[in-house]
C-alpha cells in the first residue's frame, strides 16, 4: 500500500520540540527497509509558502490529479468519487468559518471549534446563496462544515489550502489574482449578513463562536477528458492509497502533548502492517509529510539498491527524529 502521513512534522515549535523525545520504534524500523524515490518535495522551494500543503500535492500526484499549487481541484475530484458526474464544470470547497479580529490581524479559527449544528448550517447557507448566484455560483450544502459551490470563477482560481490557514492571519492566504475580486467583495458582504443573522445571535447569547466568513479551496474542474474514475482507495500503480489523518486536529490546535500520543499510536498501529507487508515482499510506499515538505519511500527503491547499501541501511542507526525534523 501507499501510506501518507500528514503533519507528519507540523510547524508548531512546541510539536518539533518533541521530535528528539518521540519514541516511534515501527517507524525506525521502516526506515531501515524503504529507501527515498527522489529528494523531499518542498513546492519548488515555496516551503512553507505554498498554497497547498506537501501531503496533498503528494496525494495529488498518486491519484494523477493535476498539483499545480493551489489549484488541485479536489471538489470535482470528491464529487466524482461520490458517484456524481463534475460535468467538465469548475467547483470548489466552502467552509463556514470564523475569523478571530485581533489588534494588528484576522486569525483563522479551526473550524471545527464551532461545533456547529447540521440545522445551523443550513440556515446559514440558505440566507447566502442568493448573494453567491448573482455572482453565478451555486452553493450546495453537504454537511455543517463542508459544502461545495460550482460556477466559472473557480475555473483556474488558484487558493490556499483550509489547513495551511487554520492559527494563521487570514490576510496572507487570499487570493490576490483577478477573478477572486467577487470571492472577496462576497466574504465582506457575508460578514455583514452574518453579523445579525438569527443563528449567530443565538449562538453567541450561548457563549459560542459565531460564523462570521467562509473559506474557498480545492477549486477548479477536472481535465477536459478524465480517465475513468478511480477508486478513492486505489493510488497510482494500483496500490491502495491510504491518508492517515490523526494528526492533523492536535498539529493545527497546536497541542503538541496530543500530537505526540497521536503519532506513538499511529507507530504502534499503523506502521506494522507495512512492516509485514515488507517483509513478504509486498510494494509498500510511505510518504511523510510536513508542513514545508514531504518525502517519499518506497521499499522497490530499497529492492533495487545493492546488496551492499541494502546491508548498510539495515544495520545503520534510524534516528526518525533526524528525518522528520527536515520536514
């Protein structure tokens, strides 16, 4: 299979901090047995500037889905997967969210904090679609947090991933370029309505965050021609595709405690399986990824080195710290 570990090596000092404490045995062993496909991934040299995070171009690039930056469309590709045609058009994900004013910036609250109600979603959406048409995009709601828009302006509208957001100021990650004009006079617009409406005005009497912006991500349309659709599951050479995303609430909440227990259960759980797989000659591949870049290994690459170097890689001291931190 093909595993890829997000926030494998998150931003937050207080998780890197941890990373020469973490005891990961299985991940240690692994890195004895797999050897890299190419150099880490790091967007070109963006870093940690890149609109998408390392972990999604690389699922990009597995499901032969397009990776330019900002502009991987997962909206159509998710509703492809759903059964549901994209119909060659462009859509995108919408989050409603809220975006903490603070003295000198806007701050992206995770939106999970909102703990918001299916039924309050869904008034939300009902009273803001109306302005989205006259702009001509259809919103379409899928759950309290994730809905779904389609219409031409998401057609090549390259944006900042949700997660790469989340802590940080809003102001940095919008899009700047000529068709996010009506996305930007739309999310003022929307914090006017939102400011009185009903169901923030009972949320906030109850002590809770009210909904005050939403965020726009995973935007454009599938290729004009799209192979066949392939199963969510299945990554390119066949091999099972699986993104493993424990770690991702504790590394944007920033609890890094939380994220270190996450990534010890992960080893204990997750990593096994590929160490059993390995050892029955299995194609096993693993990506870890951080929030700069990602690196891929592959146990066909380690099969295809020399005797030799494979002998030196197994008795070599696997320090995952030394690795990750590179992340």
């Amino acid at each position: 299979m093909h595993l890829i570990i997000p926030f494998a090596a998150p931003a937050h000092s207080g998780c890197r901090a941890l990373l020469p404490r973490m005891a990961l045995p299985q991940l240690a062993r692994l890195l004895a047995r797999l050897a890299p496909v190419g150099p880490a991934d790091d967007a070109a040299g963006l870093a940690d500037r890149s609109l998408a995070l390392p972990h999604e171009r690389a699922q990009a690039r597995s499901l032969d889905l397009p990776d330019r930056d900002g502009q991987i469309p997962w909206a159509a590709w998710q509703l492809q997967q759903s059964g549901t045609s994209p119909g060659g058009q462009a859509w995108a994900r919408f989050t409603p969210c809220h975006w903490a004013v603070g003295s000198d910036h806007v701050a992206m609250r995770p939106p999970e904090a909102l703990q918001l109600a299916d039924d309050e979603s869904r008034a939300l959406l009902e009273a803001m679609a109306p302005y989205f048409t006259q702009d001509g995009l259809t919103l379409q709601w899928q759950s309290a947090l994730h809905w779904r828009a389609c219409g031409d302006m998401l057609r090549e509208l390259p944006c900042a991933s949700l997660d790469r957001v989340v802590g940080r100021a809003v102001d940095d990650w919008l899009p700047r370029v000529p068709q996010a004009r009506p996305l930007r006079r739309l999310q003022q617009e929307m914090q006017m309505l939102l400011y009185t409406h009903p169901v923030n005005e009972a949320r906030e009497r109850a002590g809770r965050l009210p909904v005050n912006s939403f965020w726009v991500d995973g935007a454009g349309a599938l290729p004009a021609a799209p192979s066949e659709a392939r199963p969510s599951d299945a990554g390119a050479g066949g091999l099972p595709l699986l993104v493993d995303d424990r770690l991702r609430q504790p590394a944007l909440q920033g609890d890094a405690p939380a994220w270190q227990q996450a990534w010890e259960a992960l080893d204990a759980q997750a990593l096994p399986p590929l160490l059993e797989a390995v050892a029955r000659g299995a194609a096993v591949r693993l990506t870890l990824a951080g929030e700069r870049a990602a690196l891929t290994l592959d146990a066909r690459a380690m099969a295809s080195a020399s005797a030799w170097q494979r002998l030196a890689a197994r008795w070599r001291p696997h320090r995952p710290a030394d690795l990750l931190s590179a992340l």
